[in-house]
C-alpha cells in the first residue's frame, strides 16, 4: 500500500535528493515537503508548503503521513552563532517530531552525525546527541537514526571548510583509524533512507558509515 511521506530539510543536500528519490518509488504516493523557501521540484506527488518555523504549532497539521524523514540542519556559519544554529539543529527538529508524534506518524526517520552525543564538550555533537536522545522517548513505532560523516555533493550554497575537507579526506581515510570519517555523498544517504523506510525493522536502529554504503578498499 502506497504511503505518505513528510520531509524537512528537503531543500538541503540530503533532503532535496531524497524528495527526488520519494518521488520516483512506487512505496509512496505524496510526498509532502516543509520548507523555509520554495522548492523547485514538480511532481503531481509532490506538495510544497512555504512556513515560518518559528511558528510551527500553526502549521502541525502538515507534519502528517506515514513517515517524518528529518534531514534538516545548518552550520555555525550560516546560522550566525552557536544559539541560532542549535534552534535549527535542536530546537526545530525536536518541536517537528513532537508534532509527528502527537500526529501518530509511525515513522521516524533522522539524519544525525557521525560522534553525535549528548555528553559531548563539542556544541555541534552535543546538540545532535541531545536530539537523538529526545526523539526515542517520543512514541513513535519506529525511530532509525542516520550518523553520516563528512557529506559531499553539489550545494546551492558555498562551504569552504567542507569544499577543502571533501578534497582531503578520503585521502587521510585510506589510514585505517581514520576510515569510520570518510566523505559519503548526500545521494547516498537519501539511497539509505528510502531502502530503510522500505523495508521491515527493529523498533530503534542506528545507521552509521558502513551501514549505509558499501566498504572500499
């Protein structure tokens, strides 16, 4: 039976390709996107809803379907400051999913980051492990959290530091205590996460780097 599916961050590198992907499978029928800003995606299965997302209590009625794919996120750069990153990264994301909770979506499904935890000294993990810890106390039937590293692929906006990184880093990574780092490319992690949605699963599943593409030499 064809599904429903909501998407936030869908104008990001994971989201936008994912919408992409939702879109072609037969597993869902509608895809629903929430966005800050249009997205330019057209597909009869497709609605784009433009919000405030400092007034997300308004528009709860959106947040319903099958499954919540959550790839929302921003940097310390773009966002201006730590505080203004973690209201996206934290604050957003945690209010989205207590109101797919409160919706009875049966489906959870977020994108983390690699070293996510909530005891972490390092705001970014920290805020990300805090989210992780919060979302699996909610009622949803099924949570899978997606820890990527590093993500590749084409942006709208510029990232110096990963630009360079990206370069870098699968050269480092072919050291084998560096290898659990190396860039995976937003296409791949919306590959993962469809398959996942797809598929039978346990309750609460992790999905680190070499769960979700394969091992290289």
């Amino acid at each position: 039976m064809a599904k429903t599916a909501v998407v936030v961050g869908a104008t990001g590198l994971v989201g936008e390709e994912l919408v992409k992907q939702l879109i072609r499978s037969d597993g869902f029928d509608k895809v629903v996107t929430v966005t800050r800003r249009s997205l330019d995606i057209e597909s009869d299965k497709h609605q784009n809803h433009i919000i405030n997302f400092e007034q997300l209590d308004q528009h709860a009625d959106l947040i319903k379907g099958d499954m919540l794919f959550s790839c929302l996120g921003t940097t310390r750069k773009q966002a201006g400051s730590i505080a203004a990153q973690r209201r996206i990264d934290y604050d957003y994301q945690l209010q989205i999913a207590q109101l797919a909770a409160k919706n009875n979506v049966s489906h959870y499904l977020l994108v983390s980051s690699s070293g996510a935890n909530a005891k972490s000294s390092a705001a970014y993990m920290k805020m990300k492990g805090e989210l992780e810890e919060q979302v699996k106390q909610l009622p949803f039937k099924r949570v899978s959290i997606f820890q990527p590293s590093l993500l590749t692929g084409k942006r709208k906006e510029t990232r110096t530091g990963e630009g360079i990184a990206a370069y870098i880093m699968p050269v480092l990574c072919k050291l084998t205590f560096l290898r659990k780092y190396r860039p995976i490319t937003g296409k791949q992690v919306a590959s993962k996460m469809l398959e996942v949605s797809l598929s039978k699963g346990k309750t609460l599943e992790y999905f680190v780097l070499d769960d979700v593409f394969p091992k290289t030499p």
